[in-house]
C-alpha cells in the first residue's frame, strides 16, 4: 500500500492532491500491467475501471463497419484513460488496445462514485481533474477534425 | 546584411530574373508532395544559404512557387525544395523528371536563429509540411551537436503514410541526445505510434522552460495551439520563433501581396520571433 | 524666385527636349485629366477646370487661359514610374529547360514629368521608399526615377476632395522638384513664378526668357497658395491614427463600409502610392516562346491573398479594412510615413463615393478598443 501511495503521488492527474483524498482513492487503486496488443477496455461493455497510465501506450479505437477498427488517438505516460466511469450510464464509448506494453492504475470505478457521492469535495475534486482533461481532450479532437495538414500547408509554400 | 547577403546568393541585378537549372533527383514523400534536388552547379556561382530561408521556383510558362529550402546548409553543389502538391505551380513542378530545367531566384526571407540556441535545449515543434523548412536547422544543429543541449524533434503528420523524411527521422532519433516524437491525426491497428495532435506531444516531454528555444512551423492554427501550450509550459515568448505563409509574388515586397499587418512575410519574415506577431496572430482575416 | 511669361513657356518644353527629356503632362481627354507626350504649350488644358465631390468628376470649361486651372485627374505618375505592365523577361524553350532571351533592362524614356502636383511629389517619396527604400531595389524604377526631372505646379485651388494641408504634403512644393511653378492668371496677367530647386532646374531656367519676381509678384502667389490651403474642403485627423485604427480592428464601421464597397479596386488604380501588383505567365501556341509580365494588381481582387489552404482575406469587409489600414496605419511601420497624400483620388473616383476622411472620422468619433497591439 504504501508503494503504491508513492506511484499514485506521481502521477500528474493526482498532483497536489490531499493526503485525505489520497487515503479515500487509495482504496479504489490496483496496480494493472498490460500486454502488447491486449483490450484495457471495450467498446459498449460496462465502464467499471478507470486507467491512469505510468507507461506505454493505448491507442483508442472504434469499429466502422468496413473500415475495422479506426485508432483515434493514443494516451500515454502522465495521462488517463476513459471518463465513462463517471457518467451514466457508464459504458465506453470506444476500446483500448495497448500498442505496447503498457502499466497503469486502475481505479474501480463502482467505488471510486460511491466515495464521490458520499464525499462531494472529494468527488467536485475527481470531477474538476476529469474536466481539465476532457477540456484538453475536446481542443485537441477540434483540431484533429480540422485535419489541417490535408490541404494546408506552411512554412512557405505556393 | 544587404551586400553579405548579395555574395552569397544569386546574382541580383534585377530582382525578378530566373536562373535556369537541372533538377537531379525527384523523391516522393508522400501521394502529394515530393522533393526536387536542384543542380546549382554551372553558372550561377556558389549558391548558399540560411535555414529557413527560401527560392522562388518558376516552371517555364506556367509561373513561380515560393518554396522553402530544406536541404543542409552546408551542403554545396545541391539543393533540395520539399513541394506540396496544391496548385497549378507544384503540380506543374510535380510532373518534372531527372534532367528537366525550372527556374530559380533567391534565396529570400529572415532565417532561423541558430545563435540564441547556443548552449540551450531546443525544440523544433512542426506539423505537416512544416518539417520541410526545419530540416535545414535539424541538419545545422546535428553538425555541431556539442554546441547545443538537448534536440526535441516533435513532428505531427496526417497519418502514418504522410510523413515527410521517414528513414531520416529513424536517423535523427538515434543521434546523441535526441528526442524524436511523431504523432499522427488518424492511424490504423499497424501504427503503433502516437496519434493525435502534435500538441499532445508536448505532454511527454520534460521542457526545461528556463533553458529552451522553440522553432514552430505548420498550419496556422497548429502553431497558434502550439504557442498557447508552450505558454502553458511556462516557456518565456521571446524563445518561441515561427514561419509564416502568405501568397507570394515577387519576395522582395514590391507586390504587397503577402503583407501580414505592418509586416511584408517575404522580407520581414517568413521566420519571426514570436513577440514581433503574437498580437497579429489572433486577427482574423488580417 | 523669378518670373516666366506664358508667352515664353514654351522655351521651357524646348529646354526640356534639348536635354532628351520625353515631356510627360496633363492634357483633357475623355472628360478628365488625363497624363500624356506634350510637344507644345497647346497640348496643355487651357481653361479646364475639375469639379470634384465623393464619387463624381466633372471638367468644366472657361474662357481663361490658365493651363493648369485644375487639380489631379485619375491618372498619376506611377503609370510612368511602374507601368500597369512591365515585361520582366522572355524566355524559349531549350531541349529539356529554357533560356532567358531578354529582360527588362530595356531602358524607359528620360522622362520630364510636368505639372506635378505637391501631393503627387508626396507620393513619388513615398513610391522611392517602397522601390529603393530596402533590401532590394527595382532596377527599372530606380532608373527611371534617376533620370526623371520634376516640374512641380502648385496648387492656387484645391479641388471638392483635396486634404493635403492635412497630410502635410501641399499645395506648395516644398522640395524633390527641379522646377515648382506657381501660375497666376488674372487681371490681364499670365504668368509663373518659379521656384528653383536643383541645379537641373537652374540650368533648365537658363535657357528660358524669365526675369527676377517682383515682391508683390511673390507675395501673390504665396497669397493665393495660402488661399488654397485655407479653404481645402476636407481634413484627415492623423494625431494617433495608426493606433486608433489598430486598436477598431473590430469597429462595426467595416461592416457598414463593406456594404457600401464594390470592391472595384478603383480606389487602389487611382492612388499615386498603391503599388500592389501581380504576375502572369503567357506562352504562345507552339509553346516555344514565354514570356513573364508584371501588372498592377489591387488587394480588393478575390484571389489577392489566396494560399495553398485557401483564401485569407474572404470578404470586402476585411479588403477594404486592409487597403484602409495598410494606407494610414500599416504604412508607418513598413515605411515611416502614412500612404495617403490627401489627394483626394480615392474619394472622387469612387463609385459609390466612400471618403476616407470620412470613415477614419466616423471611427475615431465611435473608437472601441479591442485590441491592444
């Protein structure tokens, strides 16, 4: 437990959080490997983990029908995986593969809402980390949308 | 500057003549964009240059591109322009062969500073074609290695088969001290790279933001995004440099078309510090 | 300052060509002033005078015998400077590549530019700025220029659109002539006094009947210039201009303007200081001959500023905010002085008659501040 204090500590999406905060998340934590290739979460099923990645790399994905499975983007070290957990009615919207071998923590996501429901400066905390995340999140996935290099071009150019 | 700068280059009687030469080699990058290596050899003298800088291609009878160097500085005899297929121009310039002639005039415009690196980390921050521009500076830094700290290379394409320079990007990764990160907008099950936004990039890094110079180069919005993150970083401003692009007639700003408020890209630019235009960046339609 | 009789100007149109100069001048056509090759003092406009008001040029005729009775007409001396087109090469076709077979080093014409206005030697300052004021010089400017000899009028009446008091350009030429006349018809009298400004101008005057001006003959011309500069009808506010436009960039006046703006570009033709331009590429049928022309282009054009990712500036709204912007605000950066000497051109050959005093006036009086730059 308490190694796994130190490896929460470091994690940025956890930086500067309360030693009480720290001791109710704690309860929720396991520390998860996975493999080259494996599914830290599927598409459709039940959002019951939330990921807070050390290190490797999980690329989101989603299936278009003829298209199999398009990557959408890849979460790494120092960053989280999934916010379904937190919002009804708790399913991923999307899958995640490790492209390589990857450790995270995973949080249970059934008893990391019961802690926010009892506990709301617990829970406004969790939320407003999520946001901030999902505000990055929503500014990248616009630009993405604008896919800029597909005519643009810069530096100087005719 | 003026007279430096008129030995170096082509001859500059007139600022709008061409000069003839063969192109050497033609390399596909990508579907749209290839690149021309120029033989500078024959008439026109020593050519040389500065990174960042760039020539004005003409095709015979179909008109001039500007275009970005991106070839090594210190490399003679040749010279490389990384051309995206867009317009009547390059598409003009993308069906050359080995052997073929176009003209050339240049080169123009402010370069980046490799003197405010000396002896600090730099970041080179690019996205799409963008990476043409900067390879002069990756090639200037690699050459004096010891003369700079850490080498960032954060490089953002389309998708995995739009990256410019691949095997040269697997070159830089393995020199001393260097970190390149490549992230792509879509990918599919066989990239196993990062995918998303070049910004996103910045997030794996440690940017030692007392100690770094950053050279931005992509699509407008890219670097605005960009610019906001290295803020966010706690980089001061007036380390951040970056390239423009307007539509470009002449490159010596007697046309005016590629004004930019009170600055002509051509001359003024197309590299500046971030100070000089950070209130510009934000006007729309300027 | 001396006195040159009408009876004897046309010795000054001989000592002009004596010394290879093509005498380029005012003469009536088409129901304005136009710039043209004057062989005599007949090919000038006597007795023409322009009415001029927002949108509207009318050239009315009287029996004087003043010759430049009337103030600037559409054309400027740009059109000599840097022609509406310039050849800048040939080209043929070489096996796989080409060559260059000639260039524009084909020399103009010595030119005599008579009858410039102070606010057009204003802007003929502001052209040597952008043609020979940086890193690059247009070697075809800079050699006509060099060779140019300016025989300036002044001003004894402004015209309905004329602000060069404000613009500190006018109406008396105050130097960059070689010859400044002032002509005074009235009274029985016709004649110049002259202002000597370069020894060209001395050794021009040598060969011309002239004699020593009386005082009260001086005193009148600077009474009528006086005159002149008193009752110019419009005025443009220029204390902080630039930083009160930079700071509008957002003014609703852009939008009001725009609906009003053709985007005909007039405005950009007429000014004596634009010099935007563009270049086109033209091959004959074989293919075995190109040749590469520069014109004169307009930032009011749809494709002025267009790029790979597509156009930057999409609406007249924002053309006409940066032609405005360029002229009285960005000018001052690139260049050191505002880009309007208060000519007036812009205003008058407008068709919907847009007057810029009026609109930088509108958005002074209505300032927001947006922007900080």
């Amino acid at each position: 437990m308490e190694d796994l204090t130190i490896i929460l500590r470091q994690h940025p999406f956890l930086r500067g959080l309360s030693d009480e905060h720290m001791q109710t998340l704690i309860g929720c934590a396991t520390n998860v490997r996975f493999a080259e290739n494996s599914r830290l979460i599927n598409e459709g099923e039940l959002a019951n983990k939330f990921f807070l990645i050390r290190s490797g790399r999980v690329a989101l994905e989603t299936e278009v029908s003829g298209r199999g499975g398009i990557r959408i983007q890849t979460v790494g070290p120092g960053e989280v995986l999934g916010w379904s957990w937190l919002i009804s009615p708790y399913r991923w919207h999307f899958s995640g593969v490790a492209v390589m071998d990857t450790r995270t923590i995973a949080l249970d996501a059934e008893c990391l809402r019961n802690k926010c429901e009892t506990d709301a400066h617990f829970g406004y905390e969790m939320l407003k980390r999520l946001a901030s995340v999902m505000e990055r999140r929503l500014e990248a996935t616009r630009l993405q949308l604008l896919d800029m290099y597909g005519i643009t071009s810069s530096g100087v150019m005719p | 500057m003026k007279d430096e700068l008129a030995n170096r280059s082509l001859p500059m009687s007139d600022a709008m003549m061409t000069y003839p030469v063969t192109i050497r080699k033609v390399i596909w990058e990508n579907d749209d964009t290839f690149t021309l290596t120029l033989d500078m050899n024959g008439t026109l003298g020593e050519f040389s240059f500065l990174p960042g800088q760039f020539n004005m291609l003409y095709v015979y009878g179909i008109g001039e591109a500007a275009i970005s160097i991106s070839s090594d500085p210190s490399r003679t005899g040749t010279l490389d322009h990384t051309i995206h297929r867009v317009g009547t121009v390059t598409t003009a310039l993308s069906q050359k062969k080995r052997g073929d002639v176009i003209g050339v005039r240049g080169p123009y415009g402010s370069s980046w500073p490799l003197d405010v690196a000396q002896k600090r980390d730099v970041c080179v921050i690019t996205g799409g074609i963008g990476l043409a521009p900067l390879r002069p500076v990756i090639y200037s830094l690699l050459k004096k290695r010891d003369e700079y700290g850490r080498i960032i290379i954060l490089y953002g394409g389309r998708s995995p088969l739009d990256l410019l320079y691949r095997v040269e990007l697997e070159r830089w990764e393995d020199a001393k001290n260097v970190e390149v990160l490549v992230t792509v907008d879509r990918g599919d099950s066989s990239w196993k790279g990062h995918i998303g936004v070049v910004t996103s990039l910045l997030s794996y890094i440690k940017l030692d933001s007392r100690n770094t110079i950053a050279y931005v180069c992509g699509p407008e919005i890219m670097m605005k995004y960009t610019i906001d993150e290295l803020e966010r970083r706690g980089l001061p401003l007036d380390r951040v440099y970056l390239s423009m692009e307007r539509n470009m007639k002449c490159a010596v700003g007697f046309c005016g078309h590629c004004q930019y408020g009170p600055t002509f890209i051509c001359k003024d630019g197309p590299v500046f510090p971030l100070p000089r235009i950070r209130p510009l960046l934000d006007r729309k339609e300027l | 300052m001396v006195i040159i009789g009408f009876t004897h100007f046309d010795e000054l149109l001989s000592a002009l060509r004596k010394r290879d100069y093509t005498v380029i001048g005012p003469v009536a056509r088409d129901g304005a002033i136009a710039l043209d090759v004057i062989l005599s003092a007949s090919d000038l406009p006597k007795g023409c005078h322009d009415e001029q008001q927002p949108g509207s040029y009318f050239l009315r005729h009287e029996e004087d015998e003043a010759i430049f009775g009337y103030v600037v007409g559409p054309q400027s001396w740009k059109k000599y400077l840097y022609p509406p087109r310039l050849k800048l090469f040939s080209a043929k076709r070489e096996g796989k590549g080409f060559e260059i077979v000639s260039d524009s080093a084909t020399p103009s014409p010595k030119y005599a530019f008579l009858g410039v206005r102070p606010c057009e030697i204003g802007a003929i300052k502001i052209n040597d700025s952008v043609f020979d004021g940086g890193q690059y010089s247009d070697a075809r400017y800079v050699s006509t220029r060099k060779d140019a000899c300016v025989i300036a009028v002044n001003c004894t009446r402004p015209a309905g659109n004329c602000f060069c008091v404000s613009m500190n350009t006018g109406p008396r030429a105050t130097h960059a002539f070689d010859l400044a006349l002032t002509e005074i018809c009235e009274n029985g009298t016709h004649h110049f006094v002259v202002d000597v400004g370069s020894e060209l101008g001395q050794s021009i005057l040598e060969d011309v009947t002239h004699r020593q001006a009386e005082k009260n003959e001086i005193e009148r011309a600077l009474d009528l210039l006086s005159t002149s500069a008193a009752g110019m009808c419009k005025s443009l506010e220029t204390e902080g201009l630039p930083q009160l436009l930079n700071d509008n960039y957002e003014h609703p006046e852009w939008d009001d303007v725009a609906k009003r703006c053709l985007a005909c570009a007039n405005c950009t033709m007429v000014c004596p200081t634009c010099f935007c331009s563009t270049v086109d590429d033209i091959t004959d049928l074989t293919g075995d001959h190109a040749e590469r022309w520069r014109r004169w282009d307009s930032c009011f054009t749809s494709d002025f500023t267009k790029i790979a990712g597509g156009n930057i500036r999409m609406s007249t709204r924002t053309r006409y905010r940066q032609w405005m912007m360029h002229k009285l605000a960005h000018w001052h950066d690139q260049f050191g002085t505002s880009g309007c000497v208060g000519c007036g051109r812009c205003i008058t050959w407008c068709p919907v008659g847009i007057d810029i005093t009026h609109e930088a006036q509108h958005i002074r009086e209505t300032s927001i501040s947006t922007i900080n730059s």
